[in-house]
C-alpha cells in the first residue's frame, strides 16, 4: 500500500509552507509544533507570502522566527519578519538575536542600535577573520588543541558571533594548528596497561615514544633538547655576535631540497620539521633549491617543490638558491686555497679511490698534487673556471685529515668541472661547486641557526665544520633525525623513473606511488600527511613505517573530515512496487552525522531504486543479514525497509533486477532493521542518480615490504594487479552542489593564503625563475573529497571534467554537457583485510 497519508489539516500547512520556499522536510517539522505552526502562517499570510517561493535560506529564517519569536507582539515581528525579506538578518544566530532585543524594545525600533545589536551588515573577510582570530587566541593564553571548544565559544561572545561558523571554526583551528602543531586523532578510551619495569638499559638506537601532539614533538624529545640560538660554539666571539644581530637571536631554519626529481613522502617529514621547527619558535625557514648539478635539474621540478610546501600548508620566509651564492663560493674557494686548505688534483677516480686503501682498505696515501704550491693551485683553479680543463681532468679539493677515521674527511672534492649550461647562470660557469663545499656555506651566508637534517650526513658533521673553521666563518650546528621510510613501496627517484619509462605507473603522480604529487592525486588531505608525520615523532632512529599505518593514519583524518554520499559500486536495480509511479519523497539529510557544520544534501527516494548487487544474495543465511528473497533490510536514511519480493535473471543466469515492497505499516515498519543498505533512487527531474564514468581502485604496487631485495631487481616485485577501474557507479544528486562549494571553498582558502604569501618580504627572490605562490598551486579537483557511504573515501581524479566548479558564482549546480566523473579511492573505509597490521 501507498505511504500513510496526514492529517488534511497537517497536509494543507507542509503545502503552505513549501509554497514559501521550505523543503518538504523542512515544511513537515515546521507544521509538528500547533503553535510555531500558527505563528508561521500568520506571517505567511500578514506578508503575503504564500506562492512566493522565496529561497530556501529566507523561508528557514521565516521558519525559525515563528519558533523563536512566537511570544512577540504583532508589530515586533513584523519588523522582524521584514529584516529578514530585506536581506538584513542572514542567518538563524541574527534572528535569535533580533527576537531577544525586540522582546525588550518595542516598535518603534532605533535601527542603528538593532542593526548593532543584531550583526546587520557585518562583513570580514578571510585575512581579517585570521588576523582577528590569531589576536584573540594569543591574547587569551590558550595552551593546546584542549582549549578549542572554549576559544570557540569565547569568540561567539564577541562581534566575531556574526562570522560565519564554518569559517570562523576553520580559522580557529589554522590558528590552533599553526601555533600548537596538528592535531592529533583522540586515542581509544580503554583500561591503561600494567606498568612494566623500566629496563636495566636501552638500545642506543631506539626510538623515543611519539609525542602526543606536534606541539609536544618540538618542545620535547630530539627537537626539545637541540641547542639555543647563539649557543653553536664558533672560532671567534665575533662570528656568534654578527650571527645574533642578523637574526635577531630567532630560529632559522631551511628546506634545501635539490630539483633532480619530484618530493616523495619522506620529504614530508623534512618539511614538517624545518618549517615546523621554525614556527613553533616564531623562527624564519627559507625554501632553498641546492642547485649545484646543471645536469640533473629541471625546471618542473623547481616548481613542483614550492607547490608541495605549499600545499602541505608551509609558507617559505625567502626562497633562494645555491647559485645565488655562485659569487662567493668562488671567492671562498681560492681563499681556501690561499690558506693552504685547498689544492688542485688532476688524479683519476681510479687513482684517488687507490689513494684511499683500495678495495684492500690499505693505508691511505696522499695525492701528488696535495702538496703543491698554493700559487700553482691558484692558477690551476683560474684555468678550470676559464674552461681550460674538460670534465674529469681537474677537480679541487680541500685538505683535510687523511689519518681520520671519517672518510668523510679524506680531502673531499669542492669543485668540478662541468660543461653543461646552468638554468640560472646560464653559461656564465665551467665549474660547480659540490655539495659538501656548498651546503655548510650557504648555511653560513644564510644565517641558520639549525641546520636540521637526516643521519646519513651524521659523517658529513666533521667536514661541514671543518670547513666553516678553516674558512673563519659563522658555523652553523647541524643536527640529525632519523629518516623516515615507508615499507612496501620505493622512493629512489631513478627507480620511480624506471618505472614511468618502462610503463609500470602513468607518471610520476601515479596514485600507487608515494611521491607527494602521488598522494595528492589520489585524494589524501596535507593535514592527513602532516598528522602522520606528527604522530611518528622526531628521533635519531629511522622510522620505517608500513604503508597500512599511513592508511590508517589518513582513515582516521577523513573520518571526522570528508562528507558523506550515497553511493552504489555496482548497482542493481530495485522496483518498489507498492509505490505509485509518480512517488517521490525528498529528503534531507545530514553530510556527516557528527560533524554537522558539513551542511546536509536533498535527495528524491522513489519507485525505482538502485542498490549495490553485493547487498543482495539468491541464497540466505544466518549469519548474512543484507537483502535475500523474503528478507527485509532498511535503506540508510530513507524513510521505509524493503522486503524482497522476486527478483529477475538475465540471459547468463544473473540477477537483474528486484522487485521489492516498502513496509510503509504493520509490524516489518515499527521493527528496526537488523541491516541497512546504501541506495540512490531514479529521478530524472532533480538528475538522479549521478553516473560516475571511472571509479579507480588502486592496491599496492608490490607484493612485498622490501621490494628492492627482489632479484633480479625491485621491478621482479610488482604486482600483477595493482588497479582495478570500475564504470557505471552510481552517487547521489547532492554530490553537484557538494562539489561546488568544496572547490569554491578550497579557492578561496587558496587566495587568501596567496595574498598573505605575496604581502610576506623576501617570498620570491628577483629574477623572472623563480616560481611564485599562486593560488592554483592549492586547489585542484581533488580536493573534492567525500566517503561513499559503506564503500569507501574517494577523491576527484584530475582527468574529471566537470563544468560546474569554474562556472560563476550563482549558478545552479548540475551536470553539464561533457562533465565526466572520474573518482580515486583514497582509502577504504577500514584496513584491507590479510594485510599486517
């Protein structure tokens, strides 16, 4: 039978009430309370608004001043009810305010002092909301992400109330995340372990306990004990003393990747700690390229590298290069020299590694030319920087001691000749500088306080200060973290080339791979990465991580971040046949159960449905409890259980369709379901459902943890079946409108961002190379984020064509001639199962 009607005197309010612009969910829950219900048509009918179709926001705010302002005096609510047609009141919060002022100040109104009280015309923009934000969280003392709820509330009792909440709440938590680090995910509430007797003595190498929050990994641990600024001894007083002035005793920090590849997930742990560093002491980070070999560096990869910071949320206090310094790395060199630190050698690489022991490890033996005179390597040093010399015929490099232990420190090589053209000097140079020459002079010129990096240059330490004293320069400390590593995949930028090369990935943003253009491709949020980062602590032991921890990790982010969409993977279609042709019912109904700031979508529930075809089985059984031939199950959010009436095969024995019945009474409607279903209804007026054309599923790209152990090499490991491409899933109608404000949203953070980028002295370096902030480095499709419900959390694919995010602001969104949906699964919605946990 047909769904149970209302009473007609009930029926004739919800028409009433749709007639001004209400949902019919919205008209329904107006029309339950007789007397809000009488206050709402008498304002209907005073104002003559019946028919009007006003939009949906005005008819809400109509609505709920017939629930806040029932007690209110005919003329007071007129008032009321004209501020609201006027566009003066613009949310639920203003109205509760105008019906308390004017339960206390009766027509006639003084305007200017209702529109004060009430928010009338309040107007602030992002940077102004930040700024504000950002001076209130200080000046209250707030102490970590425990005082968010009450900043908030605070903040709602000043004139910041009238802000919108979402945004008001988002930049509460940019605040809270810039000043007290990501937050953390709440741990499981559960009985504490017995504690254990500390052990006699720790491993040298272990790692220390993640710290609770970032906050905690920059103020405690490794980060906790580093030195103070001023505090890095130096060879004379004087060099501390310039040191200070520069940077006025503050933190300075750098990110000095080289531009021979794209960033991959272990960087995000070196972005996190120099910029995070950095910010916790209200320090500086510069972004420096180490741009020392022409020949391995392209400009995609100089700007892939400032958009990867940026996009993980870090904004560079200057951006510089190692060939800003070309100049004075030159002067230095023949300064060492000078000293007597530095010589030219015309060796072969077979004759220096025959110096060093040989493949024996015998004694160490000076080259000949070590003991030249400083003249005759000043000259010879001249004639490799005027192109004398080809490649491999002369290199410099410096004299150290032969006899330590370090190999690091057996005359290491400071300068080569290249003969390749530089992106920035151009031809200007035949020689370059290496790394080890560069890297702790540039510290030096560029005033870092701490030169954070990996443990794999914990040998470098003594060359890197060496030099410094040899050359009487402010020596910076460097100081080494472990590495972080993430088992089951390779992050050797020749290897992942190999891979694009030979046609395993499709680019180096592949969602299998790690890089960080990967990840972002495929859907995962920078705050996902960053909380993972966090989460693992800054230790001098190597983090090697399995790629289920990061998932998780990112699971967890999305589940109290990413809206919620009906979805159906693989649909199969239902009839519910005691449902009239012409039914539709449309509800409303929340993006996110708990996070309802996320707003709600409308969908149509009709005859005619689809569910997934894994939710239906021919055979039952006791322990399967979704829908079989004679079970009912319920549909999630919709207002009636199905019970499967026949269904019908195909010509290869498939079933095609169901044929269902709603339990609309009796004692199958009043029994809650012991299992619910996802479903999306047929409903070509409101354009349900929406028909995604590519769903991608991506699984691991090799079948081990340690794929570079596979012979005959790590390409022997991959697996067979890494990406399976589903057609034809279905997604509720909601997910136009969700699409849209997501991107619009993600533009305008992305602007506001860049606007502050560009205000900041020092972001861009002179010179038309260097890459600038711009707010498209931000925004992409992906971050149109959501979770199919029951499925899985998905993320647009950069091949989605869809019309309706770059159309103007006002338009109706919709699909649109040649709009084609293609979704990545970012994660499941729980671990795969057989995988380690």
């Amino acid at each position: 039978m047909p769904p149970k009607a209302t009473s007609a005197d009930t029926a004739e309010l919800v028409e009433l009430f749709k007639s001004i612009g209400l949902t019919q969910s919205k008209a329904a829950e107006a029309a339950k309370s007789p007397k809000s219900a009488t206050t709402l048509k008498d304002i209907i009918n005073t104002k003559q608004l019946a028919g009007k179709n006003l939009d949906e926001k005005t008819a809400v705010l109509l609505a709920a001043l017939a629930v806040q302002g029932n007690k209110l005096g005919a003329d007071e609510r007129g008032y009321a009810v004209d501020a609201i047609l006027d566009g003066r009141l613009k949310s639920t919060d203003q109205v509760a305010a105008a019906t308390k002022y004017l339960e206390s100040h009766p027509v006639p109104v003084d305007q200017a002092d209702f529109d004060k009280q009430c928010g009338v015309g309040f107007s602030i923009t992002a940077e102004e909301l930040a700024t504000k934000v950002a001076e209130f969280v200080t000046a209250s003392a707030a102490t970590g992400w425990d005082k968010l709820g009450a900043t908030i509330g605070a903040l709602k009792n000043t004139d910041l109330r009238w802000a919108n909440p979402l945004e008001l709440k988002n930049a509460v938590e940019a605040t809270f995340t810039s000043q007290f680090g990501v937050k953390e995910a709440a741990k499981p509430k559960g009985k504490e372990p017995k504690k254990e007797a500390a052990p006699k003595a720790a491993a040298a190498d272990a790692p220390e306990p993640a710290a609770s929050t970032s906050r905690s990994v920059f103020a405690e641990g490794f980060l906790g004990r580093l030195h103070k600024p001023g505090e890095n001894p130096q060879i004379h007083p004087r060099l501390r003393e310039q040191h200070l002035a520069a940077t006025g005793g503050q933190v300075w920090t750098r990110f000095p990747p080289e531009p021979n590849g794209y960033l991959h997930i272990g960087h995000s742990k070196a972005i996190f700690v120099n910029f995070g560093y950095a910010a916790h002491h209200d320090g500086k980070c510069y972004l420096r390229y180490d741009d020392t070999n022409p020949e391995a560096e392209e400009a995609q990869y100089f700007e892939s590298i400032l958009e990867t910071v940026r996009w993980l949320g870090f904004e560079p206090w200057k951006i510089t290069y190692s060939s800003d310094y070309f100049d004075g790395l030159y002067a230095l060199a023949e300064e060492l020299i000078k000293r007597d630190k530095g010589y030219v050698c015309h060796c072969t690489a077979e004759e220096i590694y025959a110096n060093r022991g040989g493949d024996e490890r015998g004694p160490r033996k000076a080259c000949i030319h070590r003991s030249r005179p400083t003249e005759d390597s000043l000259a010879e040093f001249r004639k490799m920087r005027d192109g004398f010399y080809k490649p491999g015929q002369a290199i410099l490099r410096m004299k150290q001691d032969l006899e330590s232990g370090n190999t690091m420190m057996w005359d290491l090589v400071a300068y080569r000749v290249l003969n390749a053209p530089h992106h920035r000097t151009h031809d200007k140079w035949k020689i370059y500088p290496t790394y080890d020459f560069t890297h702790c002079l540039v510290d030096s010129f560029e005033n870092i306080s701490h030169s954070l990096c990996t443990t794999e240059f914990i040998a470098s330490r003594e060359s890197y200060e060496w030099l410094c004293d040899a050359l009487e320069v402010y020596k910076p400390r460097q100081s080494e973290y472990g590495r972080l590593n993430v088992t089951g995949t390779i992050m050797s930028k020749r290897k992942i080339l190999q891979l694009v090369k030979e046609g395993y990935v499709n680019g180096w943003d592949d969602p299998r791979l790690y890089t960080l253009i990967a990840l972002r491709r495929r859907g995962v949020p920078p705050g996902a990465i960053l909380s993972f980062v966090s989460s693992l602590g800054v230790s001098t032991a190597a983090s090697n991580i399995q790629t289920v921890r990061f998932e998780q990790t990112v699971r967890q982010y999305l589940e109290s971040s990413a809206p919620r969409l009906l979805m159906v993977l693989n649909p199969l279609k239902v009839t519910i046949e005691n449902l009239p042709e012409d039914f539709v019912m449309m509800l409303e109904k929340p993006l996110h159960p708990k996070v309802l700031e996320l707003g709600t979508s409308t969908v149509p529930f009709t005859r005619t449905i689809y569910i997934d075809r894994d939710d239906f089985r021919l055979v039952d059984s006791k322990d399967y409890f979704r829908l079989a031939p004679g079970k009912t199950v319920g549909l999630f959010q919709a207002p009636y259980p199905i019970t499967c009436v026949s269904h019908t095969l195909d010509a290869n024995g498939d079933v095609a369709e169901l044929v269902c019945r709603a339990e609309t009474d009796g004692p199958l409607a009043a029994k809650k379901p012991k299992a619910f279903v996802q479903w999306v209804a047929a409903h070509a007026p409101s354009g349900s459902p929406v028909v995604v054309a590519e769903t991608r599923v991506f699984h691991q790209l090799f079948k081990s943890d340690n794929p570079a152990a596979a012979q005959p090499d790590f390409t022997a490991d991959i697996a067979p079946h890494s990406l399976d491409v589903v057609r034809g899933a279905l997604v509720e109608v909601g997910f136009w409108a969700l699409a849209r404000r997501l991107y619009a949203e993600a533009r305008a953070e992305g602007a506001a961002r860049t606007a502050q980028a560009a205000a900041q002295t020092g972001t861009a370096a002179p010179g038309d190379d260097t890459p600038r902030a711009t707010s498209e480095q931000l925004v992409g499709k992906e971050v149109v984020r959501f979770q199919g419900l029951r499925v899985a959390y998905f993320a647009l694919d950069k091949d989605a064509q869809l019309a309706c995010l770059d159309e103007p602001e006002g338009a109706v969104p919709g699909q649109r001639p040649g709009d084609r949906i293609v979704l990545n699964r970012i994660v499941s919605l729980k671990e795969d199962s057989g995988k380690a946990a």
